[in-house]
C-alpha cells in the first residue's frame, strides 16, 4: 500500500489540510512548516501524482462543494470540514455559491462544470422534488441540509425538529415561558427555518403550553442584520418574550445586540439559544448557547458516501444520514449576571 497524505501528516504532527497546502505548493505555508512536512514527505517516500491516478480512472480528482453562502460563518467552517475530509481521499474541492437562488441551485445540480467536477455536495434551499428527480447529470450527488427530499440521492442531516426541541426544552427547564422564534419563512413548509419552527411548537406543546404565533417572526435572510430587525419588531408589537429561540447563530446574535440596545440583559431579562454553534457565538460580551451540529461527522459522511460512489465500492441504496448534535450551555441561558457584566460592575 503506498504512502497517504494522511500517513505524512501523523509523521510530522499536523493536519492533513497542512500537508495538502504543502504538497501543492500554496504560499501561506509557513518555512518552517513546509520544512516540517517536506521531511516527513522524504522519509516516507511520499510521491503525489494525484492528476494521473484520477485520469487513469477517468476522474478529475475534483469534486465540487455547492452553499447558498460563504459569507455565513457555519457555510465557511463546513467548508473547512470538507476540504479537509476530501483530503484523505486525495480529492481536491472546487468551492462555490449558491446565494440561495433557485436558479443558481438548479444550474450546479444539472450541469454545474460538469466537464470538471468528478461530483457534487450541494447544500440547498429553494430545489424541490421534482427539480432532483429531472436531473440528468450522471455525476453523484449527496445533499446537506435539513431540507428532506423524496429522491434517489443521499442525504446527510441531523434531525432539525429533534435539535429544536433540544433547545426549547432548555429554555422550560430554566422556567421560561414566553419563548419567542426568529427566523421562520412564510411558504414552503419543507424548509429548514419550518422545521426548526415545528420542533418549537412540538415541545411548547408537550410542556402543555399553547404555541403563540404572535411571538413568531420572519426574517428575509439568515444573518445578524435579520436578528436585530425580528427582534425589535418583536419588542415594537409589545410582545416582550422571556426567552428567544433563533433559526441560527447570526439571527441570535442580532437579536442580542438589539436586547442590549433596549435595554434588556441576556440572559437576566430574555435567555437566548441559537443553533449552528458558529466560532463568534463563543466569543460575544455574552457568549451564545447554541445547538452544535457535528460538522465534522457531516463533511466526513458526505464526502465518503460521494467517494464510494465515485470508486464503485459496496454502496447500498441512496438513504437519510443522521449526524449527531448536541447542545452547548453558555453565558446567554445561565442565571445571574454575565460575566461580562460583573466585569463591567468592578
């Protein structure tokens, strides 16, 4: 068996993405880092020629990696993930950007470089059934997402209503009552922020309290800006909730700032929870609890089932993949003041 990527990066002590950046030369490798990974390369007699192994199979080495938007920090991480997921199967990842236009989806899942691309992992919003069940590109594609979908691909999801419940039942057991949601959509009952909205009725409901929908708001997109203006909708209607569960980290981090704005302490005031568990939610005057996706296990899963498709490995039936979650507990649903706010009382 010849020398991997991933047999370099355990001699050296680093990352697979590290030896990958080395390997193909890519200028933000420290010297002493290219250093490091060129000795291990040596000693092991690592020789990549990733374009004639992949040609020799009639692939590309490339597969494709399709968001609504790179500008959200849960997309950039995923990203991450995948790159380095592909890595151990010396693939490497084009990156692109749906903007959550449903035309952009249709393009990268019917003929998205198709002269390029070995295969696709596409994150969508807006395809419906029948958009997948007209595809015509022979290529695999696997679908991220909590979107579910009646059609021959797999599909790699943690259960949103459950991760939902999760979080609300958090809030009721801290003794909240008034647990508003930011983020729903107004059509489409299959999309994400309703099913997220789903697990927040189904818990209200069996803690034996009448969802209200006047403390449900829309927002037009998912980012910070959304947050803040729900929020101080929210406040506006003089609906003051005890507690918010947000669509995703950025609506809560919005909402919060727009809380302190008015006024309001977090957690003191209104606990908040949202969900993607993003690197900024770990780092605000309030720290965010969130509910964690295992995005690790996600980029992982879809990658291999891609690649097994790709080989022509043992692959059983297109199925629904499970993910794990789980909910992290900081500063935004703890009782008493913040630290942020002690520190600010001396």
């Amino acid at each position: 068996m010849g020398v991997s990527l991933k047999d370099v990066a355990q001699r050296a002590g680093v990352s697979i993405k590290t030896v990958s950046n080395v390997v193909n030369n890519y200028p933000h490798v420290t010297p002493q880092m290219r250093a490091k990974v060129q000795q291990a390369i040596d000693e092991l007699g690592y020789r990549p020629n990733l374009t004639a192994r992949h040609l020799r199979k009639g692939r590309t080495g490339i597969i494709a990696f399709a968001v609504p938007e790179l500008g959200n920090p849960y997309f950039a991480e995923l990203a991450g993930a995948v790159i380095d997921a592909a890595a151990v199967h010396d693939y490497t990842v084009l990156v692109d950007h749906t903007g959550g236009l449903r035309e952009r989806e249709l393009l990268v899942s019917q003929e998205f470089r198709s002269h390029v691309i070995d295969g696709l992992i596409l994150s969508p919003i807006h395809l419906e059934n029948a958009d997948l069940l007209a595809r015509q590109e022979t290529s695999p594609l696997v679908l991220l997402g909590e979107r579910e979908y009646e059609a021959p691909y797999d599909q790699i999801a943690i259960d949103n209503v459950a991760a939902a419940r999760t979080a609300v039942r958090h809030l009721l057991d801290l003794g909240r009552r008034r647990i508003a949601f930011l983020g729903s959509r107004t059509s489409r009952e299959r999309r994400p922020a309703h099913l997220r909205l789903r697990g927040w009725r189904e818990e209200l409901t069996a803690a034996g309290l009448e969802p209200e929908d006047r403390l449900v708001v829309a927002t037009d997109g998912y980012g910070r800006a959304d947050g803040a203006a729900a929020m101080a909708e929210l406040l506006e209607r003089g609906e003051r909730p005890d507690a918010v569960f947000a669509y995703n980290d950025l609506i809560a981090l919005g909402a919060m700032r727009t809380l302190t704005e008015r006024g309001l302490a977090v957690p003191d005031d209104v606990a908040m929870v949202g969900f993607d568990d993003i690197e900024e939610s770990r780092y605000g005057a309030v720290t965010l609890t969130t509910i964690s996706p295992d995005k690790s296990a996600i980029a992982r899963l879809a990658v291999d089932r891609l690649v097994e498709r790709l080989t022509g490995g043992p692959v059983s039936e297109p199925r629904r993949i499970r993910p794990g979650y789980r909910l992290v507990v900081r500063e935004s649903t703890r009782t008493g003041r913040t630290s942020a706010q002690r520190y600010a009382d001396g």
